[in-house]
C-alpha cells in the first residue's frame, strides 16, 4: 500500500485525466434508472461488456420493473445464462423488481440504503446507481480502484470503504462527480493487473509504484 498523497499531487493527477476525458462515462449500458438497477446488479463477477451483450434484447422487451415481472425468473434467466451466476442472478432481478414495484410504486429509489435493500444490490451497486443516475458524487470501488488507490497513493486503504472514504477525503471536491469513472477506466485499460503499460501511463512521473513496466 503507497502512502497517501498530497493535496497538490492529486489536483495534479485529476487535472491530467480531466484533460486527456473531460466526461468519462460508465460502460453498462442502460436506458433509465431501473435498468442501470439491473445491469449493475448483473456486473458482479462478469465484465461490462458481458453485461451489455446480455442485456441487449432483455432491455428491449423489460425496461421496467412490471415487464420484467412479467418475464418471470425462467423468462430473465434465459436472457442472462452467459453471465456468471445466472441462475441466482435471475433470481435477484425478480425479487428487486417485485421490492419496486411494491414498495416504491416502480420507481428506483434514490437513497444508498433503500438501494442497498434490494437483493443483488450492495454498497457499490448503490453507488454506481447514485453516481451515474441522480449525479450524486458517490464512489463506486471495485477491484480496479482498490488497485490504482494502493499501488498509486491517490487513495489507499485496507478494504473498499477505506479506499471509498480516502476518495471523499484526498481528491479535490471539483473532481469527486468523475472520480471513480477516471479510477475504474485508468485501472481496467492502463494500470492492469498485471504488467501496468506505465509507458503509456499520464500519471507516471507522479506515481510511487516501484515495479514499472518501462
């Protein structure tokens, strides 16, 4: 884990991603708040692109929570079988769509812990929805971020809320909205995993990571 860094290094990093993407945006794609619910709640253990591919034709046919009722778990099921833990997937996206309908008259509510109260939906889920839907600078971390928070400094921490709560703290008030999408994207395309391409990195010079790929 790199040591936090400083104010004016930070401000220095979220300038030069502003710059390279002023608006970065999510990857799942999605047609209102509902089906943003649903593609998140998918995203678990599966890439984006997966997700979308998935829910192509689902999104068409069930863009709210009473169509989607309608398909049933054998209906939303075949939609999904190639995503990763299909089955009790499925499953969560009828019972969140029968909570909405319910309970919140269809409507996606827009409160962390009404969201987190769906099934499927923790924490991170909720605060992609918040984040991407309704604005609110909620940070969403997922492994990418955990990774480019410790390995760079920007925002370490021991778990995901640490590294949630460094985020809120560290990174200047007038980035926080963009935050987790410029972390999510630098993390899944240049700070891999594996093998980093530092060479193709806009934040090398200020980045503590001993190991580069140079």
């Amino acid at each position: 884990m790199a040591k936090q860094l400083d104010y004016h290094t930070i401000r220095e990093i979220f300038d030069r991603f502003h710059a390279a993407d002023p608006a970065p945006e999510g990857e799942l794609a999605h047609v209102n708040a509902f089906t943003l619910v649903v593609a998140v709640a998918l995203s678990a253990q599966a890439t984006d692109a997966g997700v979308n591919k998935a829910t192509r034709t689902l999104f068409q046919i069930a863009d709210t929570p009473e169509k989607m009722l309608a398909l049933g778990v054998e209906g939303v099921t075949e939609h999904i079988k190639t995503i990763g833990l299909f089955r009790q997937k499925a499953k969560n996206v009828i019972k969140l769509s029968q909570i909405l309908v319910e309970d919140y008259g269809g409507e996606v509510p827009n409160s962390r812990a009404a969201l987190q109260s769906l099934p499927g939906v923790g924490r991170k889920t909720a605060n992609v929805v918040l984040n991407m839907w309704w604005r609110y600078p909620a940070q969403a971390v997922d492994t990418h971020i955990f990774r480019v928070g410790n390995r760079t400094g920007i925002c370490p921490g021991k778990d995901a809320v640490a590294v949630e709560r460094a985020i809120e703290d560290n990174i200047p008030v007038d980035y926080q909205q963009h935050a987790h999408h410029w972390l999510i994207l630098h993390g899944r395309y240049i700070c891999v995993a594996r093998k980093p391409k530092c060479g193709a990195c806009l934040i090398r010079d200020l980045c503590p990571f001993e190991d580069k790929t140079l």
